[in-house]
C-alpha cells in the first residue's frame, strides 16, 4: 500500500493500514519545512524530485502489531512482518510515485488537500499501474464523479489491451472526502438525539441512542443493539469516553448475553432499515434556494400588516359606496379607487354619504402613498442585500453556533441544514468558501475574530443550543469553547481537534470541569481514516459512526467467497465485537433466519479490526 498526502491523514492512514490490516505501507509525505525548498515547474520539477531524501524505516518487524487470530485476510496479513517505508518528497511526481513502488502496489491513497495535486498524481499513476486500485480525496463531489469514471476507463482500456493481467487485482477508483466522513458525526454529536443515517444505493439505515428508563431497562431495543456505552458515563452516542481496553468504556456489537448483563448503561442500537429515497439528501438541499428570496421575505411584517389594513380599508370603502349609492359592485370599487389615487370626479350633486365616503377614500390614499414608497424601497433593497450575508434575527434562540466555514465547516452547515437545525455560523475570513453556502441556504453569518471579544454574543451564544467549533486551529477552537463555557456553563460543545489523543486530554479536562455539560472533541483524520482504508482494501465502506473514543463502521460486502457469510444465516453470520450483517442490499427486512447467497450483498456493521478480519 502506498499512502500520499501532507496533513494528519496520511500519518493516521497509514497507521490504520499497518497497525489494524497489516498491510505493508509506504507513506510519502512533504520534506520537513525547515528542508522543504519552492516548487519549481516545468523539466526542473521532475529533477527536483529525483534530490528528496528517501528514508527507508522497518517499523513493527515480527507480528507484534497486526492483528491475530483473524479470518480471511486479516489472517494472511498476520504471517508477514508488517513494514512501512518512509519517502520525503514535495510533490507526487512520477519520479517519486515510482521511487515508492506504485508500478508494484496494490493500492495508492492520494490525500493531499488540494484536489488538482491528488487529480495530478492519480492520473499518473493510472498510467504507471493501470492495475492500481486508486483511493483519491476530493473535496468537489461533481468533480469527483467524473474523475472516477475518467480513471476506471482507462484501467479498462489498459486491462482490454493486455497490460499486466498478472496477479488479478481488480482495479478500481473511489473518491471520498474527509468532510462528508465527518460531517454527519460532528452534526450529530452537536444535536442530541439527531438519527444517525447511513444510505446504501437501496437501503437507509437509521441509528439512534437508547437510554435507560430508571429501572435500568431500554423499552425499545430497536432491531439490534450496535453499541453499550460507557458503564461510568450517561452522554449520547457521540460523546467522548474511556479508551478501548477500559471494561466499562463502549463495547462495539454486543451479543444478547452482554446486553442483557448490561443493566442501565445507554445504548446505540439501531432502529430502523428502510428503501432509500431517489437520491441522496445531500443533493436535494437547498435545492431551489438561490440568491432571489422567497416573495414573503421581501416585506417586513410590520410592512406586511400595514398593506394587509390598506387593502381591507379599500374593501370596507367599496362595500360601503357600493350600499350606500345602490350602484354595481364593480363601478363601487372603479370609483373608490379614483378617489383613493385622487383623480378628478367631485361627487357634486350626489349623496352626502357619496360624498363622505369620497373624503375618506382621499384620506386612505394619503396613508397609502407612504406605505407603497417603503414597500418599493424595501424590495429594492431585499434584493440588493439577497447576495449579502443575513445577520442574527432579534430573539433567535435555540440555534448551534457554528465557527469556521472551511471544508469541514461547510459540510457541517450543510448536514445541520438537512436535519433543520438553526444555525448561525461564525467566519473571520471574508473570502472563505462556506459563505457562498451560507448565502444560498439564507443562513445568517457573523465576520469577525471568534478570540475578541463580542463576536460570539453577536452570534447570540447566550441563548444558543450547542457551540461547534470545526475551524483549522485547535487553539482557537479550545479559546472559544472555554469563553463561551465562562458565558453558558451548561452550554454542549464540539471541538474538531487535530489529534486524537490531544481531543481526549481535551475531553477529560472539560469534563471534569463541567461535568453537567454536554462535551464532545473530535479528531476528523480519525473519524475519516477508517473509510479510506477500507476502500483501499477493495472494501466499500459506506460511514462510520462515532461511539465515544471508538468508530463503527458500515461497509457493502459481497457473499460470494467469504466462508464466513456464504451459506450461513443472518444469526450465523454474526461475531460479537466484530461485525454482524444488518440487512442485504435491495431488502427492506431481512429474518435471522435467512440464509446468505453467493450472489447476495450485505450491509454489516463491523469494528475496525472485523472489517479487516473480515477479508
């Protein structure tokens, strides 16, 4: 396996692939800055790449690190000495993706940050292995889809004319991002009790968070328990615990045995598999939303109730001369509308209720004037502002505070938005790409420094539900969660760290400091890192879900040539702490009973080490 990137991704990739798949890896990553020189372009690039330094590393020599005792190939992968090489370099070059072996891998993740450098590499290493089984990191899902299938024929056309049908590794393109990975656990973790979702191409998955009545029990186990969580802690599903060795931290796929031991700890279980709808809910938000508002929001209320009196006075009028002048319901309103525009034809000679009614008239179109020149100017100006950035309504309340409107922060805007939650998103650069989300889907946004002082009360963090702090420095995450604890004691934060083991020291002081208030922190490399290495592995890993300090994930799996799915039942088919099959592909409600079929594809629910156990 050959890993590429230059962020906290390709290091925690790369451990998953060594450490829980035993996969042999090469990790390619930037120079150290203080070596790192100027991309140069054009012939010298290529000869730049030829000087990085190689450094070849044996790390984890014997079986010491991989996992034992699996089936399938994580117990293949536990006969060899698991290796990783180390290789510095600038840019993916094909000087440098030859030096690290793709001509021979298996798979290669491409995770740098900037889609055209992982578009770049990619294509070159199609060309150099057209066997290669391709993981890309695009944050551009359009794009994404077009590169996949761009890729995918030329390994077609590659494997048609011959090249190397040696060994009969299927090649394969997935895209992913990082941000649609960890998007909806970070969404949810700020929304208690929000459903976990996991969409197949046909089936919808719904997970959510049992907790116990006061006699310890759960009235509604769902269709299957996923999760127990921590014995010492009554948070949601997304909150943050003891570590994987602790007895009382989470226990991932529990059997009915330990469910049952399980006396009032809280539980993830899920509660309902159902078809999917026409596409997925991410293409359909704010669909219709543009930068032309909704014709209720181009007049204020108040301007709205004064028109509605208008118009009810100039009906009142003509109903009135209508009765009065015993004249035709249409002619009625004709006159009463002269007189209110104040054209010329005096009641002379007519009745003196024709008359009075006339003055009246004269006066309600002097009230109307007014009022028509401020619906005019307010329109106006609604459509000159519908581009702008909206500002917190007076009275909002209940609402996430959301800072940061990268790529993690716009994904996160986008999934609250799905699930109808109010939002109001902090963002101290003006050119950040999340505002043009922000404008289409009409959510209101505060420009300035979340650190000084007065912009998280202008974002209304006092009468806010949850703080989300997902911006790219960890120290300005940790300064506004702990102001806005010194605002709202009780308030629920989620923090997006950088490193895991920095989110739990984290998570533990927060805790223990406010031990009534929602904590949660989160690390997107962990939350991410799973499903990129299952694709590299040929699996198709379709989420994950964050329970406390551990993932689960969810993953489509064919029957055919796994003897532990094939000609079993659905019960035969679990293994407690590993996986266990939660539905096949195309069927709304499978019974334990059913008997797997070589043609059959699975959804299951695995722990990391499953999945990898699980071949």
């Amino acid at each position: 396996m050959v890993v590429c990137g230059d962020d906290g991704l390709a290091h925690r990739l790369a451990a998953e692939l060594r450490g829980v798949h035993g996969e042999q890896v090469t990790l390619v990553v930037p120079p150290d800055e203080r070596t790192a020189r100027t991309p140069v372009a054009g012939r010298a690039r290529a000869a730049s790449a030829l000087l990085d330094r190689v450094v070849s590393a044996a790390v984890g020599r014997g079986t010491g690190n991989v996992p034992a005792g699996g089936n399938g190939s994580g117990g293949a992968s536990a006969q060899r000495a698991v290796e990783e090489r180390l290789l510095e370099a600038a840019d993916p070059t094909e000087a440098v993706l030859a030096e690290a072996g793709v001509e021979g891998a298996a798979a290669l993740a491409l995770v740098y940050d900037d889609d055209e450098t992982n578009i770049r590499a990619a294509l070159t290493a199609r060309r150099l292995n057209p066997r290669l089984r391709l993981v890309l990191r695009l944050y551009n899902r359009r794009l994404g889809q077009h590169i996949e299938e761009l890729l995918d024929q030329a390994a077609a056309l590659a494997a048609g004319s011959g090249e190397g049908a040696a060994d009969g590794v299927e090649a394969s393109t997935t895209v992913l991002s990082d941000a649609d990975t960890a998007a909806p656990a970070l969404a949810a973790a700020a929304v208690a009790g929000t459903t976990k979702v996991v969409q197949t191409d046909s089936l919808l998955l719904r997970a959510v968070e049992r907790v116990p009545s006061r006699d310890g029990r759960i009235a509604d186990r769902g269709l299957c328990t996923l999760a127990l969580l921590s014995a010492n802690g009554t948070g949601p599903a997304g909150a943050d615990g003891s570590g994987d060795g602790d007895e009382a931290g989470p226990r991932l796929l529990p059997d009915d045995d330990e469910v049952r031991r399980a006396g009032g700890r809280a539980a993830v279980v899920l509660e309902d598999v159902s078809a999917a709808p026409g596409g997925p809910a991410s293409d359909t938000a704010g669909r219709g939303m543009g930068v032309v508002p909704p014709l209720a929001s181009l007049f204020s209320r108040r301007l709205r109730w004064s028109l509605a009196g208008l118009v009810g006075c100039v009906v009142a009028l003509a109903v009135a001369l209508w009765v009065v002048a015993d004249v035709h319901p249409l002619s009625a309103f004709y006159l009463t509308l002269l007189d209110l525009f104040a054209i010329d034809n005096p009641a002379l000679g007519q009745p003196v209720g024709r008359q009075v009614l006339q003055l009246l008239s004269g006066l309600v179109g002097l009230l109307l004037l007014p009022v028509l020149l401020a619906a005019v100017l307010e329109a106006l100006g609604t459509f000159r502002t519908a581009s702008a950035l909206r500002k917190p309504p007076r009275g909002l309340g209940g609402h996430v505070v959301l800072l940061g409107l990268g790529k993690i922060g716009t994904r996160v805007l986008t999934r609250l938005r799905e699930l109808h939650v109010s939002v109001v998103c902090v963002e101290s650069d003006p050119e950040a790409r999340g505002l043009a989300t922000a404008r289409r889907l009409r959510v209101p946004v505060v420009l300035g420094d979340v650190t000084q002082e007065g912009v998280l009360e202008a974002a209304k963090i006092h009468r806010a539900h949850a703080l989300l702090a997902v911006t790219s420095a960890d120290t300005t995450n940790l300064e506004a969660v702990l102001y806005a604890r010194s605002v709202r004691p009780d308030l629920r934060v989620v923090l997006r760290l950088y490193d895991d083991d920095f989110a739990a020291a984290v998570y533990r002081t927060l805790r223990a400091a406010h031990p009534q208030a929602s904590t949660r922190s989160r690390s997107v490399s962990h939350l991410a890192a799973p499903a990129f290495a299952g694709a590299m592995l040929g699996r198709r890993v379709l989420g994950a879900l964050s329970v406390e300090r551990r993932v689960l994930l969810f993953a489509s799996v064919d029957v055919a040539g796994h003897p532990e799915l094939e000609g079993r039942t659905v019960g035969q088919a679990f293994r407690a702490g590993a996986w266990r099959v939660l539905a096949v592909e195309r069927q709304a409600s499978v019974p334990a009973s059913y008997a797997l079929r070589p043609g059959d594809r699975v959804v299951v629910a695995a722990t990391r080490r499953g999945l990898a156990d699980l071949g």
